[in-house]
C-alpha cells in the first residue's frame, strides 16, 4: 500500500512574460514528499530553484501543473482556506533581516505569526508558544526583547527557523537558509535544522547551490536546469553516481572536506555561462556547455527517463 504524500508536485511550470518575451522560470516539475523527509533542490543561480518554492507554496500561481498539500489541490481551494492552510506551509529565507520588520523585537515578530493564524487563547499562552520556540532554537528566551539590528546573522537566522516553527508547521521551504552565514554558523544552523527535522516530522524543500549541505540533509535530489529536471535521484545514488553531465559539473565545481590530509581535489569549474532563459539554446538546453555533447544533442532534446528506480535523468547518453 503507498503512502500518500503529503506534498506532491504534477508537472508544475512556471512561466513570466517580461516585455513581450516570455521566461519559462520552472518546466514540468515534479516530485512527491512525504513526513520526515527533505527533497534538495540544486542548481546555479538562475536555475529556477527559488520560483519553484514559492509556486509549491502557491505564493506564485503556476501556470501549469499542480501541487497537493494533504491530499487537497491547492489551484482549487478558496483564499480563506488556502489562508488557514498557510500555517502548515511555511518558508524561510536566504536573508532573515529582510523578512523581519526592523520596528519589531523579537518576541513581536513570531507572536504576531501566532495571532494571524489565532493560535493561542490568550497573550500568556502565546508568550509561552514563543518562549518555548526561542529555546528550542537555541536562543535564550531573552532575545525576545531584541530587534533585529542587536542580533548576528546566525541568531537572526534562528529567529527566522523559530517564526516558522512556531506555527507547527509540516512542510518548510528553505531558501539557501544558510548560505548568508559564516561557516562555522553554518553547520550549527544545518545540524538543528537536521533534529527538528526528525524530532517534528516536517517535510523540508531544501533550496541551496551547496552540494555538500544537500547531502548532509536530503533523502531526494532534484538538479534544475534552466527551469527543468535534469537529474533526480535518492540522494546516495545521485552522489554515487551522478549521470547527467551538468550534475557531474556541478560537482566538480564544489569544494568538498578532504577525508585524508594528501587528497587533492580536482576543481574545475562549469564551462561557459548560463544561457539566457528568453532564449534557451535548442536541443539539449545545456549541449553549449556540455564537455561530451553530440550531433543529436544540438537537434533534439532529451526526454526524462528513468535509469533506475526513482533515478530519473534527461540525457541522449546517459
Ligand atoms: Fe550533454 Fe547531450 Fe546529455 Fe545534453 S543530452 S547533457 S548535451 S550529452
């Protein structure tokens, strides 16, 4: 018997008209996610990733396709229900000091969360929601008196993880979380991502350009292309044996922990620039930048296929 997921994406497209050109942001996305689970999503800049949280989200509409929360079609259901599923599904950001109101401490920032969705009888019990959150985030309750400007960059991203969270959520969207940190934050910040992860059961769509951090946390991987899946893949699998061409560049491109102190690391990075999204090169989108591209690739592009279960890949060679 399958489990129903508790996020499922249908070939999901997103696109924008700017001037008369059209961008095709996100191409026939999709995935299925289930409690306790963390779906990466990789990709330089430019590759989607960001549109793609936010129309699963359905702060963007798509534009085809659709997304599941539960089971419910949220292209279908009415604004106020949408507004009351909202606490369920929450995103956090790359930058937490531009997603906090400079004029509000701390405490205010997430109570206000709790009032917009009604949670809490009265302001005790709310202060007490919050008091708890801050603590489990590993900020003393103190901080609740503090604005913005007075915390660091990892305190604030905590703040951020703890606004979320104080809602209850079941699915977090999270946009390079740690990527405006310093390294060391970095790996505190992932590591209580990791055990609220397990401890609460929430399902994570974990944006970053940081193969590393994705390995760390994902069971899944998406590699968006221009918009599209490239390469999709159990995460063991997919960093045992990455099989489309541009996930194996990316790869290069990283720099990883030696795991002895005379591994040197071959780092190259990706050939040529991203091409522009108004005008995706015919073919293979990325056959321009590819080091083993063919004839066939410049004429026709490559479906998605799967090669083994639930690794699915879209290249004429793999
Ligand atoms: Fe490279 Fe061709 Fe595969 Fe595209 S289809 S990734 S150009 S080998």
């Amino acid at each position: 018997m399958s489990i129903e997921p508790l996020v499922k994406a249908t070939e999901v497209s997103k696109r924008f008209h700017v001037q008369g050109k059209v961008l095709r942001a996100v191409e026939r996305v999709s995935f299925e996610l289930h409690p306790g689970k963390t779906l990466g999503v990789v990709g330089e800049s430019g590759s989607g990733k960001s549109t793609l949280g936010r129309v699963v989200l359905k702060l963007l509409e798509a534009d085809g396709g659709s997304v599941t929360f539960e089971g419910t079609d949220l292209s279908k259901v009415p604004r106020k229900t949408l507004r009351q599923m909202r606490r369920h599904m929450q995103m956090v950001f790359q930058d937490p000091m531009a997603s906090l109101n400079p004029r509000m401490t701390v405490f205010d920032a997430i109570e206000d969360g709790l009032k917009i969705h009604g949670i809490g009888k009265s302001a005790a019990e709310r202060r007490m929601r919050v008091e708890e959150v801050l603590e489990r985030v590993g900020l003393p309750r103190s901080a609740g008196v503090a604005y913005p400007h007075e915390l660091s960059g990892g305190q604030l991203q905590r703040v951020g993880i703890a606004r979320a969270l104080a809602l209850r959520p079941k699915f977090v969207v999270l946009d390079e979380p740690v990527s405006a940190l310093d390294v060391s934050i970095q790996a505190q910040v992932i590591q209580l991502l990791r055990e609220l992860r397990d401890e609460m059961q929430l399902a994570y769509m974990f944006i970053s350009h940081n193969l590393a951090v994705v390995e760390y946390l994902s069971d899944e991987v998406l590699v968006l292309y221009l918009g599209e899946v490239v390469e999709q893949a159990p995460v063991e699998e997919l960093f045992a044996k990455p099989s489309h061409p541009y996930t194996q560049a990316l790869m290069r491109s990283v720099l990883k922990v030696p795991t002895s102190p005379d591994e040197v690391q071959d780092l190259t990075p990706i050939s040529g620039e991203i091409p522009s999204p108004f005008a995706p090169p015919p073919g293979c989108p990325f056959h321009p930048r590819c080091p083993v591209a063919q004839e066939v690739c410049r004429q026709k592009k490559p479906e998605i296929r799967e090669i083994s279960p639930g690794h699915r890949v879209s290249c004429h060679l793999a």
